[in-house]
C-alpha cells in the first residue's frame, strides 16, 4: 500500500470524566490509503461514529476527550497540532458529511451564504469569486438552477437536496478525504441510490479518499473497498470488501451477515444474533462479543481478544475464528 | 403461500380515500386545499396472510394502516373486517371489533408511556375492554412476556430500563394481549438494530403461526418486506401501483415504479454491483400531484397520455395488479441476482 492518507493508531476515545467514563472507542487502529473508500459498519453503540468525531476533532465538550493513540494524516498527528492548523484542515482538506443535513446546515442562513463562508474560511478568495465555486459545485452535485439555488434558505429543500448540498459544501475546497457518516440512511431509498451513484462519481473526479460509515450491509457492499467491522467500541475484523462477505472470520460479522434478509435469495427463517447489544458502562471481561456468541469459550472471557492476521489485509479479533477453514 | 381469496377476507378496503385539509389564509382559517394522501385504495388481507406495504416517504402508507384501525377516519371507502362495514361504526360498536384488530408501532421509546409499568402497559387494551387488574391479568400479562420472549420479572419494571428490542417485544406484548386476529405493524422494526430486527421479524412470524394471525406489514425496507411478506403492495404518491405475490413482484416487477424501487436497493454482494437505471428527480408535493398517472413526472416511459389520463390498476396474471397505461411495452428489468457490473467487483 502506498503511503496512507489517514493512520489511526490506538484510538481511544472516553465520555466523561474521572474513573466513571465510558470508553466509547477502544484501541481503534486503521489506515486509509489515498483514494481509497473504507466502510466502517456496525451497530448502535459500536463506536463508528465516535471514531469519525474524533478524526475530524468534533468530539462534544466537553464530555469527549481521547484518552490514548495517535491520528496522522498524511504524517502528521491531528492530536499534536495547534488547533488553528487543525481548524484549517477540517473544511479543506478533509470534509465531513453528516446523517442530518437539516442539523448540520443553518437554518437562517442562505445555501450560498453557507458555502461561500466555508471557502473563503479556507482560501483567500472574493465573495464573487467564492460564488462562482458554490455554483459550480452546486451544478456538480446535480442540483437544477443553481445559480437560483444559491438564494434558497434550508427548509426550501428536500432531505436529498440538503444531503446533496451538504456534500458540496464539503467538496468545495478538494479535501483528500471525506468522511461521510450515515450519509443516505435518514433518505428514501430511490434517492439513496441517486446520493450513493453520486458519491461514486464524484470520488472518480475528484480523486478523495472516503470514509464511509454505515449499519447497512448492502451499502457497504455497493461502495466499499475496504471493510472495518466494530462491535461495542472496538474493531471487530478488517479485511477487503469481498472478503468480508465471501470469507467473515469474526463470529459477529457472519452474524450481522446472515441477519440481514436478502433481497435475492428466499430464506425461510433468519438467523439471528442471540442477546442484545452490551451496555456500554458494563461491558463483559474479555471479548465484548462473548455473551452472544455461540462459538466462546472459556477463554473468551480472559482477556480482549488480539487482532489476528488471517490473510494480507485480512484481520480479525477473536481466538476462536478458524485459521484455515471457511466459515 | 400465495392467498387464495376464497375464505372470507380478514381485511377488505374498498375505495378508502384520506385527504388532509390544508389550512391557509392570515388566520390559516381557511381550508385552501387538501393533500390526498390516499387516493382509492382497494386492498384484501386473508386469514393468516401478511400483505407487505411499501413505498417511499409520504407515499401515504401509514395512513393506510390507521385507516384500517379508524385511527383516523376515512374520508371516503369502506373498510370491512370480516364482511362488516366499520367505516360507519360508532366508538362504541367500534370498541368490540378493535379487541380483534391492534397495532405495533416504529418507534419503541415514543409508543410505551414512560410512567407505565410494563404490566400495565400491556394490560391497557385489556383494561379498556373492562377487564379488572387482579392476580389473573397479572399471570395473564406474565404469560405475554414470556411468549415474547422476555422473563416474567419485567411486568414491575418500567419502560426505560429495556433496550430498544426489548421495548419492541414489549409493544409486541400489548398488542397480541386482548388476542387479536389482525395486527398492522407500522414501520415496527425500521428502528432497529440488524441483529436485534431479525429477531424481532422471527418472532413476529412465530407468533403468526401460534395464534393465526394477519398482518399488514409496513415498511420501507424492501428486503425484510419480502422476507416476511405473502403478497405485497406498491405505493405511489396515495396510489396503490402494483399487488402481486411476493415472488412475482420481487422477480417480475411491472410498473416502472416498482422496477426503479427495486433497482435501487443496494447490491447484496460486491460481487452484483451493477450500474442501474436510477429513477431522476424527486417525489412531487401531495398538495399538487401531477395530473393523470402521478408517476409521470419521474417515468422514464412516460407519454401524453400519462399526462392526462388516471391509470387504473389492471389484472396481468392470478393475483398481480398494475396500474399502468403502458404496461405491456415495459421493458422486463435484469434480474436483482444478475448481471454484475464490469470490471469494478474486487
């Protein structure tokens, strides 16, 4: 792999304070080659998203802080920075996509008001010429009229127009990576697939790595090259999009597999995940995964489970995963 | 599993119509318009059937449901439960038919009142039927949390110290307790986590076979919709657009609605990835729906007269309804399993 773009090293990201903080993010590691589109999937609680609030810096305060661990973008540790370089980094070269765009965008100011601020924040450029770019990232995005566009106030917008907008305004000063969490998820599903067939396009033209976090399988398997796993805080398995749905090594990958109905083939009863998902305050000793699992063993409880090499670039945290045999 | 209409249906709706008044004017005391969320609906559930509803938000298929239920009345149509008109009911006739008909909600933390303890959030239907609180409900509601798979402990707890699935179960609970024979679950495991749905859809289908149970299943998720469902239903804009069996629809979708619906779930596996026809533009206000087939504005196929002329639905084989003018010159869509797009598979 050539030199990553993004290297998350040992994150650990704990809410609140003192001896009674829930450690929402434990031990995260990953890397994020240019150009690549990674997948972060997994459920409530999982820490998916924590671990994009971190990246970007955009933990709530004050109850957020990261604990331990590193996080290098192209080189350089975003924790170590002063916060002026990483206020100029986040907007520029690394933009972020948000699940609700009506949250994320002002509502008592204008689209174009919105836009033009995040570029001139970034590049020394006239509100004229800073104009002339929203619309044209407005046109890239496949709005109508953006010129007219321009004027409107958020509400005048469909969800997939906000979502639309959102993703211009994080593309307009060329970020070399875009973290999109849950970016389709609140929009129906035609639309999804127009956002989803757009994001792909514009990553082609604009050559940004991506990384894209989701719950959903299916848009893991439309759009991801590479896969991160996460269960209850920690990384579950990692491995290249195909392995994941071919050859899942982690138990709860191939649970979370099979749980998702398939729109291909009939299956009479879906096979489930027994229990529910831990409670972040009072995780279980040893592998979070355990209380559910149907392979765990004794053993399971001792201790977290270390990540484990199955194949070149295929990981996975569980001791009971077979070395050799398919699932 | 396809329904046969032989039996008396569960559930027949025959011309249903919803449209909400739009309020306008300085005083918005004028009535200047209306939304017509549902348009003409005609739908039957059999015995032990589940009919799958879907459609995009705003399609107005929720508002079928609570039409169903006269959750919210009807403007016009009949709904009849088994052969009785309860369009016309009053609230007290309705009261007796209401024991036989209930409803699980989307969302497990908005539907359970917080001040309830589980017993009595699940005995309150029984309660309104005039049933009195005493040691027999009490076993009654322990016996409803164990058939939903809860222990029989959680009747003194209250709703905030269960996790989002167990709060389904318990919404569950409440509405097989005056023991129903129809239920709607309204969106009822949209909320929910992937490993915590497909126990909820199993235990839903469970409790069909144990006690007989139809269901009309609303949803937006079109995979689950073909896993739970017998036949499902399209909807459009308050229109119903196709009905078929689930095989059929899922395999030999007609109306090209359901054809760019279906092309636009995500592919199962890397591997069926595929470039696809993406439906342009969005969904038209309901305050204006575009004149004759509401569809098209958005249609790749659309001609003058789907401008001008309603489409009404028409029988293409045993069971399968479209309603489209053109419906034999649609072209046939790839198969959801086929066709994997080139070269971009890993």
């Amino acid at each position: 792999m050539a030199a990553p773009l993004l290297s998350v090293r040992n994150l650990r990201t704990v809410f609140g304070t003192g001896g009674g903080g829930i450690v929402a993010v434990d031990d995260v590691s990953f890397d994020v080659a240019p150009r690549e589109v990674v997948g972060i999937v997994g459920e409530s609680g999982s820490g998916k998203s924590v671990t994009a609030l971190s990246i970007m810096g955009l933990l709530p305060q004050p109850q957020g802080r990261i604990a331990a661990g590193a996080i290098l973008f192209e080189g350089r540790d975003l924790l170590q920075m002063p916060p002026r370089e990483r206020r100029a980094l986040r907007g520029g070269a690394m933009g972020m996509v948000f699940q609700e765009p009506m949250t994320s965008l002002n509502p008592v100011f204008t689209i174009g008001d919105q836009i033009v601020e995040t570029i001139r924040q970034h590049e020394r450029m006239g509100t004229r010429a800073a104009r002339a770019r929203a619309v044209d990232m407005l046109g890239r995005v496949g709005i109508a009229a953006p010129a007219r566009r321009l004027d409107d106030y958020p509400h005048q917008l469909s969800g997939g127009m906000r979502q639309r907008v959102m993703i211009a305004m994080a593309l307009a000063c060329s970020p070399r990576l875009l973290l999109a969490d849950e970016p389709t998820t609140a929009l129906d599903v035609t639309i999804q697939a127009q956002l989803l067939d757009l994001l792909r396009d514009l990553q082609a033209e604009f050559g940004m790595a991506i990384v894209l976090i989701t719950h959903n399988m299916g848009v893991i398997a439309e759009f991801a090259d590479r896969v991160l796993v996460m269960y209850a805080g920690r990384m579950a398995e990692e491995a290249p999009v195909g392995r994941i749905f071919d050859a899942p090594k982690h138990p709860y990958t191939i649970g979370l597999l099979a749980s998702t109905p398939d729109i291909v083939e009939d299956n009479v009863r879906l096979r489930t995940i027994p229990g529910t998902l831990p409670n972040l305050a009072d995780l279980p000793p040893g592998c979070r995964f355990a209380p559910r699992c149907t392979r765990a063993i004794e053993a399971c409880g001792a201790g977290q489970p270390p990540m484990r090499d199955f194949a070149a670039d295929h990981r996975a945290a569980c001791i009971r995963a077979d070395m050799d045999a398919a699932p | 599993m396809t329904a046969a209409p032989a039996p008396t249906p569960i559930i027949t709706v025959d011309g249903l119509a919803k449209h909400f008044p739009v309020r306008g004017g300085t005083f918005l005391n004028r009535t200047t318009g209306a939304v017509r969320a549902v348009d003409d609906v005609n739908l039957t559930i059999a015995p032990g059937e589940t009919l799958g509803l879907v459609g995009e938000s705003g399609c107005g298929k929720s508002t079928v449901g609570r039409l169903i239920l006269r959750l919210i009345e009807p403007t016009a149509g009949r709904i009849l439960f088994e052969g009785t008109d309860i369009a016309g009911l009053a609230q007290r006739e309705l009261l007796a038919v209401r024991r036989s008909m209930q409803i699980v909600f989307q969302d497990p933390y908005s539907s359970l009142n917080p001040r309830m303890m589980v017993e009595d959030i699940i005995l309150e239907p029984l309660y309104i039927q005039g049933a009195r609180k005493g040691p027999e409900t009490r076993r009654q509601a322990q016996k409803l949390l164990e058939t939903v798979g809860l222990p029989r402990s959680a009747i003194a707890r209250y709703p905030h110290e269960f996790s989002g699935g167990q709060r389904q179960r318990i919404g569950i609970a409440r509405a097989i307790a005056p023991q129903p024979k129809f239920i709607v679950c309204d969106e009822a495991v949209s909320a929910l986590d992937v490993s915590i749905q497909a126990q909820i859809v199993n235990l839903l289908q469970d409790l069909q076979q144990e006690f007989g149970l139809s269901y009309l299943f609303i949803a937006h998720d079109l995979a689950v919709v073909k896993h739970i469902s017998d036949r499902v239903a399209v909807m459009y804009l308050g229109k119903v657009v196709e009905i078929a069996p689930k095989r059929t629809l899922y395999a030999t979708p007609r109306h090209p609605y359901t054809q760019a619906l279906l092309a636009s779930i995500p592919a199962p596996h890397p591997r069926l990835r595929r470039q696809r026809a993406r439906l342009t533009g969005e969904l038209p206000s309901a305050l204006a729906p575009p004149p004759g087939c509401r569809f098209n504005t958005r249609c790749p196929h659309a001609q003058d007269r789907c401008r001008s002329e309603v489409p009404e639905l028409r029988t293409l084989a045993e069971g399968h309804q479209a309603a489209c003018h053109f419906i034999d010159q649609i072209p046939a869509p790839a198969p959801l399993g086929g066709s994997p797009r080139n070269g971009t598979a890993p």
